[in-house]
C-alpha cells in the first residue's frame, strides 16, 4: 500500500566519548513516523554536511562514503517500489528490518490466528475448550481479516505492521462497520488481543500495541424472569406443538438453573438418586468441567416425565428434545410475544432466572446456589443476585411492620405511664381530702 510520505536521510550521531569522530546513522520516516539505525560507519564531524547529509571534499574516503550512502539509499528505494507493486503495506520498521538483513518471512497474523484457532480445535475434542469458544474465536479471526482488506486493502499482514492506531481503528471499525455493541466489540478485540500477545511472547513482534490501549464494559442490566412472568410462561396454551417443547426446555431450565449446551447434553444416565433419597442431576458442565450436582423440583421431574417417551429423546438417550440454540433463542422471542412478556427471552436467561428468583430470592444461600450452577467461586454467583421488585417489596413490607411495632410499643408504654400517674393522682386526692381532718386533729 502506498505511503503518503517518505523521507531517508544520514546523519552524525554522538557517541560517549569526546571524539570528532560520530556513527553515521540512517533515519528513515513513513508517514511522520520515524526509525533509525546505524550504519556501522564513523566519520569527522569536520567533514560533514548536514544540509546534503553527505561526506565533504574531493578526498577518495569521503568519495567512497558517499557512494556507499548513495547505494544504500537507491537500495532502500528499489525495495520500497518492490512493496508498492506488490501493494505490501509500507512502514518504516519494515524498511528499517529490510537494511538490517531481518527480511526473513515470520508468520503473519492469520497464519498466528489460524494456527491458534487450529490447536484450540484439537483441545475442543479433549474436552479442554467448548465448540462454542472456538466458534468466537474463528469469527474474531474473520473480523480481523475483513479489517484489513476494509482498511489497508490486503487480507493479511506482519506483526510488526501492528501499532496503537491499527488497535484503536480496529474497535472503531467493529463498531461502526459492522454495526457491534460495546461489549461484543470488546470480546472479539480481547480474542485478537490474544494472539498478538502470544506473538509478543514468541518475538515475532517487538512490542505489544494494546499497552496503551484503554477499553471500559458497558453495564447491561441482565434481569432474569420475575415470579409473575415464569408463571404466564408456564400456564400458557400453544397452538403449536414446538412452542410448548420450547417453553417447556426453557422451564425445565428455569428449575435447574442447566445451561443450553448441559440441557442439551444432558441423558437418563446423569439422573440419579441422591442423599436425600430423591432425584438429583449429577453432570458436569461442558464450559468449565465443573461438577453440577442438582436437586430436581417437581416441576423439573413433571417436564422429564412428560417427555420420557418422546421419539426424539429415545433416539438420543437424552432426557429432552432440545432444538438448536439459534432454534431456540428464535421459537423464544415468538413465545414472549404470545405471553406478554417484554423482556428478551434466551437460553441463558433460564439459568439467570434459576439462580435469582427461583433460588436466591427464595432464601437458597448463596454458596449452595454456586454449587448448583457449577460456578468456580461466589462472585461468579453473585452476578445473579439481581434484587428483583419482589423481594423489595417483602423486605420493605418486613421494614414497615418493624417500624409499626416500635411505634406500639412506645404506645403501650405510655398508655402504662399515664394510668399510673392516674393512680397517684386518685392518692394525692385522697390525701388532700384528708389534710384538714389532720390540722383539726393536731390544733
């Protein structure tokens, strides 16, 4: 890709020592930005002009110096017209690397991504990563590839060709091009950012070009279902036999707190019985590995035994005819229409209303709900303890009740004052009644 600038030029540069004679060193610029090298030369400061960055007087030496200025610089021009026909992208380093004799081929960015993507793919099938991380991660490497092309005009590129401003126009394109939220934008950014470090570690590149780059989450409040919403999901009449499936996966979910992959996953043989003498979910989750070891409520053993006999499950061993997930996310927009639900409904929106309203706001403590959704450690967990209006209202009504009560009692000990201070008022009557009788009595 062509440059909009370029300069080369020679000059002396000091060295420690109190000499006349300096390193002659070479800079070049490509679009105001600048690298330098030396070139292994020394020369008199006496017989230098810097105005024409060449050697002065007729002396064979300085005839010589010129000339081996004069070809290096030609050199560096042939090899640039080289870049420009291949319409290679044109950078300073590049041109820096290239007198330096470092022009040997290293990976290229795809080439580090597809590899990275490739290893990964064979760990998905050890069970190290889920299908779903490696699907991320081929769509962050066809971003970057369309990036390229969209800006530079090529489809891959060196990794020294990295720099702050590739990073920053990168987020800029994902979200204005293509049209991505904040969030998205930044995981995909954190999937590249991934392989640029790996690049760092293995000394393709010199210097990481995120160091200096600054990114901030955008907080999304994610509500799950409140307790009236899960009931006009559960009691709803379909038309259509695939909208109750649906419903009823996305239910079963709302019990069991399962993701979409375990759900699908999930065969007669991970239902067992369990210390309490009744039926537990004992699986792992296919994301982390992590043992999920799960109590079923009744409605959960209602859904399983509806579908015991499904053709579907039979033929799967599986214990629910699970859709796909896009199938599933799709069917569940048409079902919160139908039920007057405003909210999104998705799969994951399932396992955000198991451990909120269905656990967490039933008083399940925190550190058993962990357990049960398979999470590493509670702060995992405490990103589903979203407060819903419902447990407001009762912690507020218990507030009220609590007041009301302090209010009756500083009542009641009044109303115990004043009838005994009556009491003590009948006494002094009493005595005052009885006050002239005692005077009588002593004159």
């Amino acid at each position: 890709m062509l440059e909009s600038s370029f300069g080369i030029t020679f000059f002396l540069k000091s060295s420690i020592k109190s000499t006349n004679e300096k390193y002659i060193y070479l800079r070049i610029t490509v679009d105001g930005v600048p690298k330098e090298t030396s070139t292994k030369r020394k020369w008199d400061i006496n017989r230098w002009e810097q105005k024409t960055a060449r050697a002065t007087g007729n002396k064979e030496d300085a005839k010589a110096l010129n000339l081996f200025l004069n070809s290096l610089e030609l050199k560096i021009s042939r090899y640039r017209d080289e870049l420009s026909e291949k319409r290679d992208n044109i950078s300073s380093i590049k041109l820096i690397n290239y007198v330096l004799g470092k022009t040997a081929l290293k990976s290229t960015v795809m080439q580090e991504f597809q590899l990275h993507n490739d290893q990964m793919l064979a760990l998905v099938e050890k069970k190290v990563f889920a299908i779903g991380t490696h699907v991320r991660y081929k769509i962050s490497k066809n971003h970057v590839k369309e990036f390229m092309l969209f800006k530079y005009g090529v489809e891959d590129m060196e990794f020294n060709e990295l720099n702050f401003e590739f990073v920053k126009d990168y987020e800029f394109y994902l979200k204005t091009v293509k049209n991505i939220s904040n969030n998205t934008a930044l995981k995909y950014i954190t999937n590249f950012k991934k392989i640029v470090l790996t690049a760092v570690d293995k000394e393709i590149i010199p210097a990481d070009p995120f160091k200096r780059f600054k990114s901030k989450k955008i907080k999304v409040p994610k509500k799950p279902l409140t307790n009236h919403e899960l009931a006009l999901l559960e009691k709803h009449k379909f038309s259509t036999a695939r909208l109750g499936v649906v419903r009823d996966v996305f239910v079963f979910q709302c019990y069991t707190g399962l993701a979409y992959i375990d759900v699908y996953n999930l065969k007669q043989s991970d239902l067992k019985v369990g210390v309490d003498g009744e039926k537990w979910i004992m699986a792992g989750r296919q994301k982390t590995g992590s043992p999920i070891n799960i109590p079923l409520l009744p409605k959960a053993v209602e859904i399983i035994e509806n579908y015991r006999n499904h053709p579907l499950c039979m033929e799967r061993n599986s214990v629910l005819p699970v859709s796909s997930n896009q199938k599933m996310n799709e069917y569940l927009k048409e079902i919160a229409d139908l039920c007057g639900i405003t909210s999104a409904l998705n799969t994951h929106k399932a396992r955000r209303t198991f451990g909120s309203t269905v656990t967490l706001n039933n008083n399940v403590p925190i550190h058993v709900v962990k357990e049960m959704l398979g999470h590493k450690s509670v702060s995992q967990t405490e990103q589903y303890a979203i407060t819903e209006e419902v447990a407001i209202g009762r912690e507020m009504q218990g507030l009220i009740q609590r007041l009301a009560d302090k209010e009756n009692k500083a009542t009641e000990i009044t109303l115990e004052t004043i009838e005994k201070m009556e009491v003590e008022l009948k006494e002094m009557k009493k005595m005052l009644a009885l006050m002239p009788n005692l005077l009588k009595h002593n004159q």
